[in-house]
C-alpha cells in the first residue's frame, strides 16, 4: 500500500506522515528530506537535486524525481508499501509513476488557509541531523534548540521563511492542486481539514481510515 500526502508546502505532511509510519507500520519517505540529504552528502543524486533545490521552491524535474523515488521504493525497507510525502507533486509525475508500475492506493489531502500555513510555517523548526520538525507555537521541543528524538541542533530553514512559503504556495497552486481533481476522479482522494492541532488531524485521518479498511496496528 502506498498512501500518497498530498497539499500545499507547510500544511503538515511531515507531521501526519511521521504520525502514520507509527501507527500504520508504513515507511515515511519525504522526498524533500531525502533531497535534501543527498545534496548535504553530495553524492551523484544531491549533485542532480541542487541546481533545482537552490532556486527558491522550483520542482525537481519529473525524470529526475520519478528515478529516485523509484529506487527508494525498490529497496526491502518499502516491500510493503509507504507513505509517500512531496513524491508526486504533477499530473505528469502522476502518469509517469503509474506508467513505472507504481501504484497509490489512497491519496490524503490535506489543506488549510494561506493565514495558517504561513504561520505554522514560519514558526517551524527543523534538527539539522535528524530532520525531526518541531513547531515553537505549536510543538514545542523539551529543550530549546535542541532535537528531542537525537540531540541536534534545530534551526529555521530559508523555504520556511514567510517570503519563500508564499513564493512555494504560488508554485504549489501553479502546477500541483490539480492533482486533487486528478486522484479525486479515480476515487482515491481523502479530503482532510488540516487547520486543527496535530492530535485532531491525526484522530480525523485515522477515523476515515477505518472506514475503508484500513486498520492501524
């Protein structure tokens, strides 16, 4: 099963995802952390992600991102599905995994007022070691400044500042909502309120869950 999270950039996929992995058994694969990771490590994928990830929230070419994401999904760790967040942010990049072979069984989409992303958003810290992402309004961490899952240093990435989300949420609109219309035609598509707290977005999606069979552990 693979479970795509779909919505505009700040709304809190990184959040539900990390959420679901632990209750679902499914691997959470953001494939903007993987990105961002292989750039970090420079290795032959970061090298093809920087020229792109450098620009201020402009996408990752279709070829590029499909190939990787592609990979990822063939290792043992995904053999049973995952919880795919940012993987597919196109129509086209839509077709070219189901031409691949990839299948999405469920598709949720989450979504909340400009006011509240840019909010949430600017307020987001993330531990440079780990990823793990914390809210100083909303998620606070034990210590401040510091990862409560692996000790590291947290800090404010530049696409979380208020400029750059609302140049991501304009890039967002431009060639990513009609992927709602998109998976809502096939049936896939699980609309999700995502402007309550954490623990209401997470109870909500489990709940709906459950209702077509698919059971937490």
């Amino acid at each position: 099963m693979n479970i795509l999270l779909l919505g505009p950039p700040g709304v809190g996929k990184g959040t539900v995802g990390a959420a679901l992995q632990e209750k679902l058994h499914l691997p959470h694969l953001s494939s903007g952390t993987e990105i961002r990771r292989e750039m970090d490590k420079k290795t032959v994928w970061g090298k093809k992600f920087s020229p792109y990830m450098n620009t201020g929230g402009n996408l990752v070419p279709d070829d590029i991102l499909v190939s990787y994401i592609k990979k990822r999904l063939a290792e043992p760790a995904y053999s049973k599905g995952a919880i795919l967040d940012g993987a597919i942010r196109t129509i086209p990049q839509a077709k070219m995994f189901k031409k691949e072979g990839i299948c999405i069984s469920l598709v949720l989409f989450l979504d909340a007022p400009e006011q509240i992303i840019v909010d949430r958003a600017s307020h987001r810290l993330t531990c440079k070691n780990c990823e793990q992402t914390y809210n100083i309004k909303y998620i606070k961490p034990e210590k401040e400044n510091r990862c409560a899952k692996c000790g590291g240093v947290l800090y404010q990435r530049e696409d979380d500042k208020p400029d750059q989300i609302k140049r991501r949420l304009s890039i967002y609109h431009e060639k990513t909502k009609s992927l709602v219309e998109y998976y809502k035609s096939q049936g896939k598509l699980v609309e999700v309120d995502a402007s309550g707290t954490p623990k209401q977005i997470l109870e909500f999606i489990l709940s709906r869950l459950k209702t077509i069979g698919v059971q937490p552990q």
